[in-house]
C-alpha cells in the first residue's frame, strides 16, 4: 500500500508541475483549476473506504428471538449476532444491548430513555440541500430508527445554504443570497470566487467543527461521491474527540450528489448516514445524542438553463453588469439555482416584466418597507405587522393562500384589521406549494442579508438559473433548489433529543433542540 500511495502521489505532483506554467498566478479562474486538481489528487488518495463501513447494512435474519429484540446485528463479522436494538410500540430504537465476551448473550442493556442530553455530547450533521420529502421515505421505510420522526424546517427564501446556515446559526445577515452578487456601494458585481473561497459570505462556518476546505467544493459537483466519502471520515474522526458539548459537521458532497443524481442518489447518501449514525451509537454505547438537519430542499426534477437577456431586452431594459442608466439591469449568474435576484432602479417595471417569463413562476419587489408578489395573473401585498402579516390581494390570489386565510380567519387567528397570526400560517402551510411564504418573502427583501436584491423571482422546478460554466461543467442539473416552492425550501430536522414541533423555521431549529432536550431529561 505504501508503494502504491508513493505511485499516486508521483504521478499526482507531476500533473500539477504541468498544470502550473498555463495557471499563471494572478487568475482566480487558474488558480481554482489548480486548486481543483490538487483536491481530486488528495481526494483519490481518499479514496475506495466506505463511509459507513463498520456498522453491517442489514441486521442477522432469525436472531431476534434470542433477546425478545426486533432486529440483531453482527458487528464482529464472525456471523453471530452481537447487538441487538428493541424499539419502542412507535417504532423508535430506545434499548441496546451488547454481548461482548460472544457467547450469544447480551452482557450489557442501554435505555436510552435514562440518558440525559446535558450528560453526553450533542452531533450534530448538517447536509448541504435535502428534501423534507426523501428524509420522511427513509424514516417511513424504517430508516433513521434511532431517531424521533422527521418534522419539517422551513428554509429561507431564496432557500440557499449561506443564508440558511447563517440564520440557523444565527450569525448573520451575511453579505447576500451567494457568494457573487451586485454591490451597489462599488457599483459593480464582487468577485464571487474569490469571495466564495475566502468564505466572506459564510460567517456559518466559524460555527463548524467540520467543514472540507472550499478548495475541494467544485470537486463537490464533479466527483460528488469521492467529496462525500472524504467528509463522512472527517466528521467521524472530528466526532471522535468530542466528549461534551456541541459539535457541528457539515457536509457539501451531499449538494453534488443531489444536483447531478437528484433523489435516487439523496436516497442513497441518506441511508449511509444512517449507518454512521448507527456506528456512532453503537460505539458510544448509546452515550451520545445526534441530530440530522438540512439548510434547504431540493426540486427533485431536471432543470435546463435559462438566460432573461434576450427576453428583458425586448422589454426595453439592458443586462449587464452596471446600473448607469434606469434600464440598465445587474443579475449575478452563479452557480445552478431555481431563483434569479435583480438589481435595478425600475423595480415595479422590472418585476412587471418578468412575471410573464415562462419560467417565472412568482416575482417579488420591494414597496416601502412592504413585498408586493406578482404571478402571471394577479398580485398582492405583504407587510408586516406586530404578530403576524397582512396579505392583500390586489388581483388574483398569487401566493395561493385565500383557503387557509380563510379558515384561519374562522378560527380566530386573523385579527379584525387583517393580521395573520405568524404561528398559525406556519403550522397550515406546512404541506402547501409555497410554505411560509408571507415570512420567507418579506425577509427576503428585508433584512435576511445586508445587500438584499430589488427584485427576486422564484423559477419553475424545471428550470434554472445561474452561470453557464458551472452548468456545463457538471453535464447539467437533475436537482437543485433556491424557488420557493415546498421540495425547494422544506428540508427537515431529525434528533434523538426529544420530540420537536411538527414544523419549524430555520432560525428556531437550535432553540428547539435545546427545549427538546430539556423535555427530555429522564424522571430521577
């Protein structure tokens, strides 16, 4: 193995040595080709270790009856059963026991009931873009067994990660939606690689205990598995040294994986971490608490690149990558995503513009301090008010929400002047095609980043936006996310914490896991 690992790492260097005279030093551009290739060089050394090997894939068939347990594992691998997990009459894994000295019998019982949170360390893995919907399959299908049942976690709108993690973490706004955006104090687009490998726009990252180098993340989408392999090893070996406390690894190998091989591959990833979490457990001996969360969703459909130049231009305005006139229109093409922000000085015109793009579904501007959002058909008014907000619609119904209005308005939770209880739009539009929509979308444009857009549209589920580099490099998109339609933004929260709220926003998800393990805590 040592001769073979001398062999990659010649061949490796010589690659590099080659590849440097055309970089030259000053381009961003050749300096992450560079960077790339030195990342798929050390993620090939990486390679050819199952992340989840240690735990088996499928427990011992027949074996249950020895200890009255559902399921018994081997995890010696000398074909006897060693470890046995009984769930409780929901389902839910809640007593372990272990047969150390191999004799068939269990010579240690864990309940994991009489665990205290605040007694043992708190893991927890945060996925770069997973549906709600593909976590409640794996759960229903009798994965994640561990755990309590999936609940929903709104994303926010766009539904992108640094936006996402900076309010779960809670140490935004950061700078904007991504790393390239139009900053109207230098009057010009940022560099958004440069910005992007620095991490100005993630201030989320300082709250990690695990995050791959940003070097390695174009290799995230193009060699998705190797990245996604490297990072469950890290996490691991990170999760290791932990024995108190709170610890966070994140993971943007499961960004690729979704973006080029859309829900079969999501399915898969996701019934790896269930095994790494299944060996952390068992290796803990059941001291440990883990919780799974994800910043966003995924659209679960294949999307083709669409460009507004043409289509704007027709319309009088002009894209480019200045606003020196009133036409004039900035839009940062970055990355593969199912939103477009707009920066302009015409805002309503723009926004009247685009909402009859065929691959616009919704469009929002700001008015005031207030969000106006437009359809095809109709538009309506959002603002926000002690409690809740108003919606009101001018022509059409554009967010879809006249039913539920009304059936919160019977139910007392809209006041007399049109207020609607935040809480309540929450909890019932937890299934709707746009959840939490009033929310997401005035925060959108208010404050959820420092240099938010003047005008944001949320594109179809087949179509997407973003620069055609990047698109073209990964040979297209089977998944990705950013509208505000549900498989977009929910994505979800699993813990062994306790139970959580059947749905909740991205900016409650650590107090929620700290109340659940209060819950929690075992009778003395």
């Amino acid at each position: 193995m040592a001769d073979l690992k001398h062999v990659r790492v010649t061949v490796g260097g010589a690659f590099l040595r080659r590849l440097a005279p055309r970089c030259g030093h000053p381009s961003i551009l050749r300096r992450q080709i560079a960077a790339f290739a030195l990342a798929t060089v050390a993620l090939w050394l990486a390679a050819g270790c199952d992340p989840g090997r240690g735990f088996p894939r499928s427990p011992i068939a027949g074996q249950e009856h020895l200890v009255d347990a559902v399921v018994a594992y081997d995890t010696s691998g000398d074909g006897k059963a060693d470890y046995w997990q009984t769930p409780d009459r929901l389902g839910r894994i809640v007593l372990l026991r272990f047969d150390d000295d191999r004799d068939g019998r269990p010579d240690e019982s864990v309940d994991l009931r009489e665990i205290a949170s605040s007694d043992v360390p708190h893991l927890i893995f945060a996925l770069d873009g997973c549906p709600y919907d593909c976590v409640d399959r794996v759960w229903r299908e009798g994965g994640f067994r561990l755990f309590y049942p999936p609940v929903r976690m709104a994303s926010t709108f766009p539904a992108m990660t640094d936006v996402a993690l900076s309010r779960i973490w809670r140490c935004g706004p950061n700078r904007a939606y991504q790393a390239l955006y139009f900053d109207r104090r230098t009057g010009q687009l940022n560099s958004g690689s440069a910005a992007y490998l620095k991490a100005e726009n993630s201030p989320w990252v300082s709250q990690m205990a695990y995050r791959c180098s940003f070097w390695w993340d174009a290799n995230a989408y193009l060699t998705p598995s190797l990245v996604f392999g490297h990072e469950m090893r890290g996490i691991c070996r990170t999760f290791r040294r932990v024995e108190a406390g709170t610890a966070v690894g994140y993971t943007v190998g499961t960004a690729g994986l979704g973006t080029r091989g859309g829900q079969p591959a999501i399915i898969d990833y996701l019934h790896t971490i269930d095994r790494i979490c299944q060996r952390i457990v068992h290796d803990r001996r059941g001291r440990v608490k883990i919780s799974i969360l994800a910043d966003h969703g995924h659209g679960l459909q294949r999307c083709e690149r669409i460009s507004f130049k043409d289509y704007l231009g027709e319309r009088g305005f002009h894209l480019g990558k200045r606003l020196k006139g009133p036409n004039d229109v900035v839009t940062p093409e970055y990355g593969v995503v199912t939103y477009a922000d707009f920066y302009t000085d015409r805002p309503d015109a723009l926004s009247a513009a685009l909402r009859s793009h065929e691959a616009v579904e919704l469009v929002f501007h700001r008015h005031g301090s207030d969000v106006v959002a437009r359809d095809r058909t109709g538009e309506a008014l959002i603002s926000r008010a002690d409690g809740g907000y108003r919606y009101e619609t001018i022509d059409g119904d554009p967010l879809r929400l006249g039913p539920i209005v009304e059936s919160l308005r019977t139910a007392g939770k809209v006041t007399d002047d049109g207020v609607i209880d935040d809480r309540a739009l929450l909890a019932a539009t937890a299934d709707h095609h746009y959840p939490d929509p009033l929310h997401r979308a005035w925060w959108a444009l208010n404050g959820v980043t420092q240099a938010p857009a003047d005008v944001i549209a949320s594109l179809r589920s087949d179509c997407s936006h973003g620069g055609r580099f990047f698109n073209a490099m990964i040979g297209g998109v089977a998944s990705t996310h950013g509208a505000i339609d549900r498989l977009s933004s929910m994505s979800f929260v699993l813990t062994m914490r306790g139970q959580l709220p059947p749905i909740l926003r991205v900016e409650d998800a650590l107090d929620y896991l700290d109340d659940a393990a209060d819950l929690a805590q075992p009778t003395k």
